[in-house]
C-alpha cells in the first residue's frame, strides 16, 4: 500500500526515527501506526512510543488543592486558539470549576455540566463564556483526589500536576512537607512518569516489553546465540531500567541525581517524624491526544479582505 509522506513525518515525530526507518516500517506494518512503532523498537530503532501522540488542542490545564478541604482538582478546559488561555474570563472560568468540583463532587464531566455555579449551572456559565469569547469551548477533563495532595501548574497552564500522599495531618500541615509535594509535583510534570511504581505496570505491558526485548537479542549479533539463562538475567536488567525510567517512585529524583523519588519521600518523611506515601498521581498536558485544527491564517484574512 501507498504510505504517504504526512504518515512518515507523524511516525517520525513519535519515534524520533529517520525518515527511511519510518517508511519502511510504515510499508512493513501496512501502514498500522501500533505495528510500525513495535518494528522500530524491534529492530533497536526507537525507545518507548512517546506518551503524548499529537498535543495540538488549545486551552489550558489547570490544578489545585484546598489544604481546608482536603481536597484537590485538576482539569483541562479547550479551545479553539491560543489567544482564549491569556483571556481573564477563560482563566476564571477554568479555575471556578476547579473549585466546583472540590465542593460538589461530580463523577464526570456531564455531572459537572449540572453542578451549581454562580446563579445558574456550569453549562449555563459555560454557555455564556461561548457567547462573549465567540469559540467553541468544552470541558475535557479532570481527576479529583481527597486526602494531603500537592498541586503545580506549568507554564500558564500547558502542563497541570496533582500528587495524592498519605500521610498524618501533622506532617500534612508542615511547610516542608509543602515543599517537599511541589517537588514531586514538578518531578511528575519534568519526567512524566507512566505508572507510580512497578507494581502498578500492567502484565500485558510487562510481558510486551520483554517480548520486543527478546526480539532485539534475536536481532543482534552479539546477543543472538547467547544461552536463554543470560538472556534472561539481561532482560531482568533491562526490566530495571525500564521501571527507573517509567514508574515515579523508582525514577532518579531530578533535583538530586543521587536520590531516587522513593529515597527522597523516606528522608523527608525521617525529617519530619513520621510516615509520608506517594499514593497516586495525574498529569495533564493541554491538548493531549488531540488533532489541532490546522487552519491556514492569511488565506482566512485575505478571503476575507476579498
């Protein structure tokens, strides 16, 4: 089959791959994207997919927490432009259904669309939000989390982090213990972990790690004739690896390399008297996962100028 040029670019932003590599596993794959990026990582070509495929919707994200409540929210709200996210009203919008979910608890977004917001619901804000910026704008997203958490938002809101801990109200309440969750925050938002440790890593991903693993040994030369037993002992290596780069907890914490995050939450925790547990994260980056609306600006002008 015919594998176009904008498929080979796509494969080639998500992998990191040569133009050649990408359309040949493109052509091998018959044009399956999964297929191509599992080709690539076989042959030793690529590393993991990258997590975000095409971050292009507008918007913002957006995350906090009520120390009070013990409660923290965070949420993705899109639109059309970049320009809305800079719009105050967007901005209080965004942040009034923050703080909507900490108080009413909806379980998920159509719930939310109900919930009570000034005088009327959240759609009826919504809705008239629309009317005075004149794009069409919707609610994505969001996790609520109860219990100490730590809240961070990055860069005017592209990537939004919220950290549940478990730990005693009077750790919780300590200013270092505040600092120590902007930390993790910030760890999750600079080194995007996918899981928290490895006990949370699905089987089935496990299992297709190795697998890809065994395929890279049969395909090299110097791995391929080895016995099953050092294969083995190298895939338990390269498992390590994986679970350093992947899961939070054993990732090297990015403000002291000599440190894990794991180690980094046992000395806090020594410091402060008491017990602190990294229980569950969410990261959010504006636009995740979403096809941008690729519109061709002065042509827009000059048709309308015409």
């Amino acid at each position: 089959m015919a594998i176009s040029a904008k498929d080979v670019m796509e494969l080639r932003k998500q992998t990191d791959c040569g133009m050649m590599e990408c359309k040949k596993a493109l052509t091998d794959a018959e044009g399956d994207f999964a297929k191509a990026i599992e080709l690539l990582r076989e042959r030793g070509l690529a590393t993991a997919a990258k997590k975000a495929g095409r971050v292009a919707a507008e918007g913002m994200v957006y995350a906090d927490y009520c120390p009070e409540c013990k409660v923290g929210v965070v949420i993705e709200v899109n639109a059309e432009t970049d320009f809305v996210a800079k719009n105050d009203k967007f901005v209080e919008f965004v942040k009034e259904a923050a703080k909507v979910i900490m108080q009413q608890n909806p379980a998920d977004v159509e719930a939310l669309m109900s919930c009570k917001m000034g005088e009327g619901s959240v759609d009826d804000a919504l809705k008239q939000l629309i009317l005075v910026i004149k794009e069409n704008i919707k609610v994505r997203r969001f996790v609520r989390y109860e219990g100490p958490c730590a809240a961070y938002v990055h860069g005017g809101g592209t990537h939004a982090v919220l950290v549940n801990f478990e730990t005693s109200d009077e750790i919780a309440a300590k200013p270092e213990f505040t600092a120590y969750g902007k930390d993790i925050a910030m760890q999750v938002a600079a080194a995007n972990p996918s899981y928290l440790d490895e006990a949370s890593v699905p089987a089935a991903v496990v299992d297709k790690e190795k697998e890809i693993m065994l395929v890279q040994m049969a395909n090299d030369p110097k791995n391929a004739n080895k016995p099953e037993a050092v294969k083995i002992k190298m895939i338990e290596g390269k498992m390590k690896k994986y679970y350093k780069e992947n899961c939070l907890v054993d990732q090297e914490f990015v403000k002291d390399s000599d440190l894990s995050v794991a180690q980094y939450t046992a000395k806090v925790a020594k410091e402060l008297g008491g017990d602190i547990k990294i229980v569950k994260f969410a990261r959010f980056q504006k636009g995740e996962g979403l096809e941008k609306r690729s519109d061709d600006f002065a042509a827009e002008v000059a048709s309308m100028v015409k």
